[in-house]
C-alpha cells in the first residue's frame, strides 16, 4: 500500500454525484475539480471543496490531476476520455462504455498507447447479492449454467421525452443501451465470459414516440423527436451451447415498476435474483434437489453493499497499488459488441454471428 495522495476531477455532475461519494470514502483520493454546465457543479463542489469548470479541457488541463471519472452522455464518452487520455490522467468512464464497438476499441488503444488505466462502471455488478450469486456459482453449487435470463423492465421510466437520453447520435440508443448493458454484463461476468457466438434480436418504439411513460427528473437538453427504442429483446447464443436471453424497457403495459434481475438455470441447481424498485432486501433466491429429491428454496439474508463505492474502490486500487482493473475496458467492449450486434439483428430482421 501507498500513502500518495490521488487528485481526481469528474467530468459530468449527474451520475457524477455518485462518483464523487465513492470516492469520498477513499482516504488516499481528493476531488480537486468538477467540471460540467449546469448548476449541479457547484453544489456538487461544494459539497466536496473542489474547483469547477464550465469545459472539460480546461480540467484536463490541470497538471495536478491525476485521474477523471467521465459521467457524460453517452455521446460524449469518446470524445471525453480520449482527450483524458491523451492528457495523461487515468479514467473511470461510466457505462455503456461507447456507442460502437470502433468508438471502444480506440479508447483501449489510447490507453495502451498513453499506458494509463481504463475502467468501466458497471456499478450494478458490484452489489453484494450479485457477488453472492457469483460464490456460488464458482462454488460448483449450481453445476454448469445452460440457461439464463437477465432483464431490466420498466412499467412507465423513460427517461426525458426530449433529452439526450432520446436522441440517437447522443445515447447510442435506448434502454438496451441504457438498462440492458448493465444486465448483460451481470449476465456474462456471472456465466464466466463465455464468448458470444450470434445474437437476434428485436427492437419497438410503442410509447416514446406518442410521448407516453415519460419519467421526471431528467434535464431536457436535446431538441428533436423520439428517436431510440422503449423496448428490446434478445436472444443471445453462447460458447459451449448456454443461452441467454435479455429484456430491457423503458416502458411497457406490465407488472414491473423499476425492477431488474437474474434467473439462472444450471445442472445442480438454480438462482434468481430479483431486485423490485432498486430494494436491497431478500434479492435472492436459490434452489436445488436434496439427494431424497426433496427440493429446496434458500432465501440467504445478504448484507447490502458495493455499488459505485466498490468500482471507485477498486479504480483507486489499481492505480495506486497495480490491483486489477476491475470491472475493465476489455469487458466494456465486450458489451458494446453485443449490444450493437443486438441492434444490427433488430434492423435486418436475421440473426447477427458475432
């Protein structure tokens, strides 16, 4: 361990909050700066005791700063973090980590080119009752995984009818790229990373476009119409004959409220997990034959935790004592390749191969 002090800027002030919390917990990090154009820099600085900037370059600028956290729209990811990179700070770029798998790929080749860490936050995997799912699976409880389904599915969530989020070229696309990027990569990192092999998928716009199921709380920055999906569907195809199938909506005439989860089929037995309105409390369920054949439903009490604080964790780690950089880039791309070849099945009607 290290006593250097890390000196980190955020670029980005909304999901940046969450950035800037976690890396509150960390004695050895200070926010030195936060960059962003609206009012929430400042209460954000204030909070922290950090410089502000209206433009971002004016923060990469800055020699005493070692590391950035990019909390952009999608949009902007590229853009953002190559120019960290290239000014020599270390990034933690908030999920999806670019709108196409070539954005992606040149964002690893920078960091490689400027030998600085880049990480991703995929936040949601990080939370405890995922890892417990994780020890179990690695424990052989489960057996071998053969099938699984992973979804995030709103009842009425989309998220600005004229934000960013909304707009193609800003957001890359819809809640598949907003919601279904955290589920798949819960999905993968818990099936071991098989490699995708071909995926098919379907797209539908059934609300935005009326300017239905809108949800408060999003800033309206971008002017235009609808231009993204409400719903998506895929039926991903895995090494090693596993399947995965994986929802995402913003919108939809059904049961859930804001909820998420996992179910996973394996040979000795099976998990779930379940998350209603981002409840932290009896997430998980798993179940398995006793050798009688009596079956079994555990409902394991998990202590709550992880979250950004474990990604910012483990980004200072990495840095300032060469741990893993976890989740990485590599991941981060990994899932921009699925989630575009989700896209192109949707706009061909046919299956994509990987």
């Amino acid at each position: 361990m290290t006593t250097a002090q890390l000196r980190v800027g955020i670029i980005g002030a909304g999901i940046g909050k969450s950035h800037a919390e976690g890396y509150a917990k960390q004695s050895r990090v200070q926010i030195a700066a936060i960059a962003g154009l609206d009012d929430r820099v400042k209460t954000l600085a204030s909070t922290y005791g950090a410089r502000t900037y209206g433009d971002y370059t004016e923060l990469l600028a800055q020699p005493d700063i070692d590391a950035v956290s990019v909390c952009v729209p999608n949009g902007l990811h590229h853009e953002v973090t190559l120019a960290a990179l290239k000014a020599g700070k270390h990034v933690l770029v908030e999920k999806p980590l670019a709108r196409t798998p070539a954005e992606g790929q040149e964002m690893l080749d920078a960091a490689k080119a400027a030998g600085k860490i880049l990480m991703i936050s995929f936040n949601h995997r990080q939370r405890s009752d995922v890892q417990y799912i994780k020890q179990q699976i690695d424990s052989g409880r489960l057996g071998r995984i053969y099938y699984a389904k992973s979804y995030w599915m709103r009842r009425a969530g989309i998220p600005g009818i004229n934000s960013w989020f909304v707009n193609k070229n800003m957001a890359g696309g819809g809640p598949l790229i907003d919601l279904g990027v955290h589920m798949l990569d819960i999905a993968m990192y818990l099936l071991n990373e098989p490699k995708p092999l071909a995926v098919s998928a379907g797209t539908f716009a059934e609300f935005g476009p009326r300017g239905q199921k809108g949800s408060g709380g999003i800033r309206q920055t971008v002017e235009g119409t609808y231009e993204v999906e409400d719903l998506a569907t895929a039926m991903i195809r895995l090494e090693g004959g596993a399947m995965l199938h994986l929802e995402a909506s913003w919108a939809t005439h059904g049961p859930n409220g804001d909820d998420f989860g996992v179910i996973l089929y394996g040979t000795e037995g099976g998990a779930e997990l379940k998350v209603v309105n981002y409840n932290n409390i009896n997430t998980v369920r798993i179940f398995y034959d006793e050798k009688d054949g009596t079956q079994v439903d555990l409902t394991p009490k998990i202590i709550p935790g992880g979250g950004h604080a474990d990604v910012i964790k483990n980004f200072v780690a990495a840095i300032l004592d060469n741990a893993p950089a976890i989740p990485s880039a590599d991941d981060g791309l990994r899932r921009t390749q699925v989630i575009d070849a989700c896209y192109r099945s949707s706009i061909d009607g046919a299956e994509i191969r990987l």
